[in-house]
C-alpha cells in the first residue's frame, strides 16, 4: 500500500512530454532512447523509470544551468581590410639647418626721421591733406597755408612795378624835351656867334645864348639820372613782387623726400612758423628695431645675423630683418647694449611699438615637419600622426623646437628623419584609422 502511494505521488510531479522537450533543447541533452522491456509485463516499473529518467534529467539541467557562463565569449574577429576613412597628404621628416636664436625686446624707431617745417612763416595753416601713416612721394603737397595776405600783398607790388614804369616813361619824354631843346640852344648859340663875330650883336647876347645852352645839357643829365631813379624802382617793386611770389609759392608745404608720415604735429588753424614741423616723415619708410641685448651675449650677435621680428599685440606681425649696428657703449645702470636692426616697411609697424626680435647666432642640424602636421594638445604637449604600413596612422608625441622659414618646425623629439607624417587633414584622425594618401607618398 505504501509502495502504491508513493508512485502515485511520482506521478503527480511528472511534466507533461511539451515540457521535457523544452528542457531538453535548452540544455542541449541527447536523450537516449530506453531499450524496450521483455515481453512480459511490468507496469509497475513504467512510472518508476519514467520518474527516475526525469530527476536525472533535471539534475543534469540544474548542472549545466550553474555551469553556464554569466555573458557571452569573446570571439576572435576575423581578420578584414579596413576601408581608408579619408584621403590624406604626407610629408617626410628631413634633416634641415636649424637656426639657434636670441631673444630680444626693444622699440620700433624710425631710421631716419625728417622733419617737415613750414618755409613761410606767421600764416595760419588752412589744409593738411594727409594723415599719419600715410605713404607720400618727395614733392608732395602736403598742408596748404592762408595765402590771402600775400595774394593782397602781391596786387599792390604788381601795381607799384606798373606806377614806376609809368614814371621812367614820363622821365624818358622829359629826356627827350631836354634833348630837343639842347639842340636849339646849340643851334642858336652857333648862330648868335657868326653874328657876334661879324658884329651884328653884342658879346653879352652870346653869353646869354651859350648860357642857354649849357643849361639844356644840364637838364638832359637831369632827365637822364631820373630816368636811372624811376627804373631802380621799377626793379625794388618787381623784386619785392617776385619775393612775395615766392613767399606764396612757399604757403605750399611739400614732402622734402618720399616715406612715410610719421607724426602730424599741428592743426588747422595753427600759425605756421619756422621752429615748429608741421610733420615728420620716415624717409623711404625705413624702420628698425632698437633692442637691448645683455652685454654677456654680446659675443653672440654678428652684423647682417637675421633676425625674426614679432608682435604679442598683433599676430600677423612676422618679419625678417638684419642686424645693422651694435652700439659701442654698454648702459653701465643696466648692462645692456643697443643693437639696431633694420626693418622692411610695413603698415603694421609705427615708431615707437614694442617688439621682440629672435636674432639668429648659429644653425645646427635639425628635423623639420610641416607646422600643419603639428597637433597642440590641451595639456599643452603636441602630437604628430605618422603613416605606418598598410597606411595606418598611429599618433605620436613630439616635442617642437624653433620655427623654420614660414611653414616649418623643429621637431626636438619624437620623430626620425624619414618618418612620414600626415599634413592636410591631421586635425580629423584618431589614432589607428586607415587613410588613402593622395600626395608626397
């Protein structure tokens, strides 16, 4: 009885054959078909054997259920061809002759500054036609005085000339009056002396006839000497007209030589005088550098040595120039010496700007890369990605030395001479991305 009843309860836990299918494709359990029994019956063993089947079965599922891995396992991917994920240029890193620098600073000065000064003096200054940093040609006319006075000046002059003119013609006429009558004094006194000498007249008559002529010819040098007095003042007035032409001409104020307008140094309605520029000029617009070098590196500055000059106020300042002059005195307070470097003429530059200057004292050999290939990072270093085989990009860090020309570095470390680095188109790569090169390969 009790048997019967505990293989009633066997069977009550049995799982429908739905159910054991499930378990069995879960945990992938080959189930193995049992041998069918002897002929004779046995009923009693099916529910048994079925039970027992059953318990091992789920042991078994139990067992490969905690044996189970809790994620998937890595699978090793299949070895592919990555695409190129954009098409890049290259550059080699080459050796090059790198220029080793002095840093200085000073101030923009011009080379040679020129004063303009007015050549008419106590007139008010009525135009300037020209602003400060503007380029001007030699002959220029570059402010315009009050002309008026002398305009009014020259009117009266011109009709003082005419009035004297007037006057020696006057005196010309009287001239030749004198002259007439001179010679009708001689032609009488001639005549009044055949008589005298005849005795028709008396010797007193001809006294008053040579008398009369004597007086003539003084009259003709007279007229002659004020003739000689009206034509000297004929010459004052044209003179004095040609002096105040002159002036006038001078109420133009013209550039002495061709540059650069440095400074304006008065106003419309200024009076001009001969002490006071009106404007200073850079003569050809030639600028130099004025910069302090410490006397322990004297040593190291030659005359001609290139020299780099920039601007923190302004980054499109960048220009070359040369080193013409090193003073011969060094400033006993500060120990430093004047070096004068010549400069290109620019608008960007004015006198009196500060500036520093990289003055080249020797040249090593060094390698250089294109600036575009160098990447700043945020933590201040820099990277370069470098072509490898199969045209992978792997980047690397570098350290960057001296600018070399307008579009090369120094390259101090992390790279060797050959190695290819990626220019256009560095700034859109990652490390290990495939690239098609379509140029400097």
């Amino acid at each position: 009885m009790s048997e019967t009843v505990n293989i009633a309860e066997s069977q009550k836990t049995i799982p429908k054959r739905e159910q054991i299918e499930e378990f069995e494709q879960e945990v992938e359990i080959d189930i193995i078909p049992t041998p069918k029994p002897p002929q004779r019956s046995r009923g009693w063993l099916v529910p048994l054997l079925v039970g027992t089947g059953l318990g091992v079965g789920l042991t078994g599922l139990g067992m490969t259920i905690m044996n189970r891995p809790t994620t998937k396992p890595v699978v090793a991917p299949q070895s592919v061809n990555l695409a190129p994920s954009m098409s890049v240029t290259i550059a080699s890193a080459e050796l090059t002759p790198v220029a080793r620098t002095l840093s200085v600073t000073g101030t923009v000065n011009a080379r040679d500054l020129i004063p303009v000064l007015p050549q008419a003096t106590g007139l008010q200054i009525k135009q300037i036609l020209v602003d400060e940093g503007d380029s001007v040609k030699s002959g220029q006319t570059l402010a315009v005085l009050d002309s008026s006075v002398l305009q009014t000046q020259i009117a009266q002059a011109k009709a003082e000339v005419e009035s004297n003119r007037a006057v020696v013609r006057q005196r010309q006429a009287s001239l030749a009056q004198s002259r007439a009558t001179l010679a009708e004094a001689n032609s009488n006194y001639q005549r009044y002396r055949g008589l005298a000498d005849a005795g028709a007249i008396s010797r007193q008559e001809l006294e008053t006839r040579s008398t009369t002529a004597t007086t003539a010819r003084e009259a003709i040098s007279v007229a002659q000497a004020n003739i000689a007095s009206a034509e000297a003042d004929v010459r004052i007035s044209l003179a004095r007209v040609q002096q105040q032409q002159t002036q006038l001409n001078q109420t133009i104020v013209r550039a002495p030589a061709s540059g650069v307008i440095a400074e304006q140094t008065a106003q419309v309605g200024d009076v001009a005088n001969s002490t006071q520029k009106i404007f200073s000029i850079i003569q050809n617009g030639s600028l130099e550098l004025q910069a302090k070098v410490p006397a322990t590196n004297l040593n190291q500055v030659k005359i001609n040595a290139p020299t780099v000059v920039t601007s923190d106020a302004d980054s499109r300042l960048r220009l070359q120039g040369n080193v013409r002059e090193i003073a011969p005195l060094v400033d006993p307070q500060s120990r430093e010496a004047t070096v004068r470097i010549d400069l290109p003429a620019t608008a960007l530059l004015r006198p009196g700007m500060f500036a520093s200057g990289a003055i080249t004292i020797n040249n090593v050999p060094g390698i250089a890369i294109p600036a575009k290939a160098v990447l700043p990072q945020s933590d201040g270093s820099a990277i370069a990605f470098v072509l490898t085989d199969g045209d992978i990009v792997r980047s690397q860090k570098i350290t960057v030395g001296e600018a070399i020309g307008k579009n090369n570095v120094e390259i101090v470390n992390g790279l060797k001479i050959g190695d290819r680095v990626v220019v256009a188109g560095a700034g859109y790569l990652k490390d290990g991305d495939k690239v098609q090169v379509v140029q400097g390969k």
